[in-house]
C-alpha cells in the first residue's frame, strides 16, 4: 500500500549524491511514503509471537519474524520488525543516489525492492528465530531515487512524422516531481524552483528543432514555469500538510511548442530585427555622421570616412529590415529519411530574489528533467 506520495514511484534520494534544496523546504515533499508488507500464516490465523527474554529470563518483548528488502541500499535500509499485526513498513528515504561516477553525477537510480520475510528477529529480538514460521518472498517493486526534485517531460502526439522539406510540432507538457517549483518554507524560495528552458539532442542531418514559450517566465522570455498543480497538499513530515497555492509556486504544469523542421539549407545568416534595432541605427549614424563631417578636414579626407558611412548604413538597413542573406551555394540540403531517437532535457535558467542569504540565485544550466526520447519519422 502505497500512502502520502502521488509522486511514486519517485523518491527523494539519502545521503551523499543527493541535493535537497538549501532552504529546508524539503520536509514538504520529503518521501513519506511507507510501503505496508502484511505477513499472513498459512493457517489465517493470527501471528505466534516468540517471548524474548532477558538474561534474567524477564519477557522482554516480542518477536513475530522481520522483513528484508532485498535490492535497496543495504547501508542504509535496515531489517523491518513485524508487528504484532503482521505489518512492517518499509520507507523508501532511505534508498541512495549511484555516486560511483563522480565526473557526471547521476540524476537518478533505479532499484527493484523485494520483501523477504524471516523468522529471525531484529533489535532486542536480534538472535531469536521464531520456530513457527518459515521465510517467504513478496512481490517486488520497484522506485526511482532522484537525485532533487525536477520536473517530467510528456508529449502530444507521442511521436512526429516530419514531411521532407515541411514541419511538424507537438506540445510538451512539462509538470513537477517531488515538489520542483515550489517556493520552500515560509517566504523563501529554493533551489529548485527555477524555470526551465528545453533544448533537443540527436537530430538527423539538415533538421532543426525550436521551441516557443506562450506563457514565459518573466526572469527569461525562452523559459517557463513548473510547479506543482494548485492546491497540492504538500507530504509535511512532523508538520501540517496546507494545500499549495499559486503564490507558493503550485502553478500547475507548463507548456511549450516544440517543431521540428528538415531540409534545413546551410550557408544562411539571418538578422533578426531586435526591439533597440532602430535607436542603435540612428544613434550609430549620427555618431558617424558627426565623425564624418567635423570641422577642419578637407572633402578629400572625408572620402574614405564617407564611404565607410554609406557601408555602415547599408548593412545596419539591411540588418533593421530582418534581411537573409545567402552565404553558401544554392544546393538544397536533404534530411535522410528514417525513424531517429531525438532527446529532449530542460535545463535551469532564469533568477529568483531571494529574502535571505544567498539574495538572488541564478538558474545554474544544470539538467532538471528525467530523461525523455521522442521517435521522430522523416518521411
């Protein structure tokens, strides 16, 4: 029984390799979610505990067996005593980050737990073997450890079918894991509550891929959002879980335009008309035409500063009227047809002000999204 978590299978990693934010905020989605192994005698009848004494023979406690979880960290997740109602509760916190690579850290690891009952018991009941019962497996499950919260990349349509020479989009839906975006405790904000911005990997040949932001974050036009949706109740630990509210960061998931174009030519440059495009132009002009025609120089002198002028002029007209200029031959450029693995991540970017120490933190670049592939067809 899965409980507290609507992130499972993801969990927060332990120990080293994994980053919590730096303002505390973790405890509101640390992984409190406890899987419940219940062991049943064959004979459905309540558990036979096994008296544990003391050296003094004084009954001491109980021992009703424990239960191991083969496949986790064993450093760090210890035998579970049952309890008297034949339940042992497993807690994933304390699975860890695969810090074996230290030159590229892992953003997660895998694990596939399984439950293993034992008569033998744990703790004060360490050394006692209940002779009623044998051991017994469960049913595996399996998790995946983050190294911090980050934010899960889906798609629509699924895969893309691209038309030489045309193009074809699909909108990615970008939504938070284990709290990415939220604003942490209090007033303050974390570490990970930056927006992201995508980029994509493993295009074929001649093909490109842009993404438009409709709803940008204000800290970076080519970024957005991500939180969780508004009125999360965040896991508390020790605490009052609150519904999350907008103001928090639970702004729900956000959205970005993704399209891919083949036949992309190569030799083109393109000037984009920018919005100071015009006030750089006259400013420039003007400072060359003052240059140009300072008093004290002779019309011969002023020839070659002139001509500079009217090449100055005509490539700054051509860059304020969002020119394209061809640099290369005319030879069209044929993306290959084929199906191609295309990897899509987002990165942190932006600011956040921060009302204590550090003050303002900057988006980092770091990837912040599980992986994620997309099957894209060239026809």
């Amino acid at each position: 029984v899965q409980q507290q978590n609507q992130w499972y299978p993801y969990v927060l990693g332990n120990a080293a390799g994994a980053n919590a934010p730096y303002d505390g905020s973790a405890v509101q989605y640390f992984n409190m979610a406890l899987y419940t192994v219940t062991i049943i005698p064959s004979n459905g009848q309540p558990l036979i505990g096994q008296p544990v004494k003391d050296s003094t023979g004084k009954v001491t406690g109980t021992n009703y067996g424990s239960v191991t979880f083969q496949g986790a960290s064993t450093a760090t997740c210890a035998a579970i005593p049952v309890n008297p109602d034949g339940t042992a509760q497993f807690s994933p916190s304390c699975l860890t980050i695969n810090t074996t690579n230290s030159a590229i850290p892992n953003i997660l690891t895998q694990y596939t737990v399984t439950p293993v009952y034992s008569p033998a018991g744990t703790g004060n009941s360490s050394g006692y073997t209940n002779p009623n019962y044998t051991g017994s497996t469960g049913t595996a499950l399996n998790y995946t450890v983050l190294r911090n919260p980050l934010v899960q990349i889906s798609s629509d349509p699924s895969t893309l079918a691209v038309p030489k020479g045309s193009s074809a989009s699909a909108t990615l839906t970008l939504s938070s894991v284990l709290g990415y975006g939220i604003a942490g405790s209090g007033s303050l904000l974390n570490n990970y509550s930056m927006p992201v911005q995508l980029a994509c990997d493993g295009l074929p040949a001649y093909a490109s891929c842009t993404f438009v932001y409709p709803n940008p974050d204000p800290t970076d036009p080519n970024s957005v959002h991500v939180g969780p949706p508004t009125g999360t109740v965040l896991s508390y630990q020790g605490g009052t879980a609150a519904p999350c509210t907008v103001a928090q960061g639970c702004t729900g998931p956000g959205t970005v335009i993704m399209t891919i174009t083949s036949n992309v030519p190569t030799g083109v440059a393109k000037l984009e008309t920018r919005p100071t495009g015009k006030v750089f132009l006259a400013m420039l002009g003007l400072g060359m035409l003052g240059f140009g025609f300072g008093k004290r120089r002779t019309l011969r002198s002023r020839i070659g500063t002139l001509a500079a002028i009217a090449l100055c002029c005509g490539i700054l007209a051509g860059a304020s009227g969002c020119s394209t200029t061809q640099l290369g031959g005319s030879t069209a450029q044929v993306t290959p047809a084929g199906t191609y693995t295309v990897l899509i991540t987002a990165k942190q970017v932006g600011s956040q002000a921060i009302t204590a120490n550090p003050g303002i933190t900057y988006g980092n670049g770091n990837q912040m999204s599980l992986p994620f592939t997309m099957q894209v067809t060239v026809q």
